[in-house]
C-alpha cells in the first residue's frame, strides 16, 4: 500500500538533485529548504523502517550535493579572483 508520505519520498527524491543542480547562478532551491522538508517527514508518526531508510538516504544525497554546490562555487570564486 503506497502511502502519501510514500509518494512525498519518491517526489523528493525526483526533485531534490535536480532544483541543486540548478543552472549557472546556483541551486535553485537552497539545501535548506530540503533539508527542512526531509526533516518535517521525519517528525511524522508511525513511519516504517523503508520509511526512514529512504529519508536517511535522501539526508545522505543532500549532504553530498550541498557539498558539491558548494565546491563548485568555491572554484568559481578562485577562477574569477585569478
């Protein structure tokens, strides 16, 4: 039985890589916003263990990107200060 926080896991994590790619000027939606999102399904009731996998995995991913945004715009600032 898939569950609307079921379907809000699988929403994020269609989303979530793709808004942190985002384009030239950034991530068009901050890690912030992610994380919070992440965070309020956490706080649910009753969640499963495939539930909570899921949303540890999708903690992991945005760590991940997050550190590649910003290491991306590190590289930019040392290329434009060159």
């Amino acid at each position: 039985m898939v569950t609307l926080i079921d379907l809000e896991i699988a929403h994020l994590g269609r989303v979530m890589s793709a808004s942190m790619t985002g384009d030239l000027a950034g991530p068009i939606l901050p890690a912030a916003y992610w994380r919070l999102r992440l965070h309020r399904l956490l706080d649910s009731q009753h969640l499963t263990n495939a539930q909570l996998r899921s949303l540890d995995l999708l903690l992991l991913r945005l760590d991940e990107l997050e550190a590649q945004a910003s290491n991306s715009t590190a590289a930019g600032i040392a290329i434009s200060m060159s």
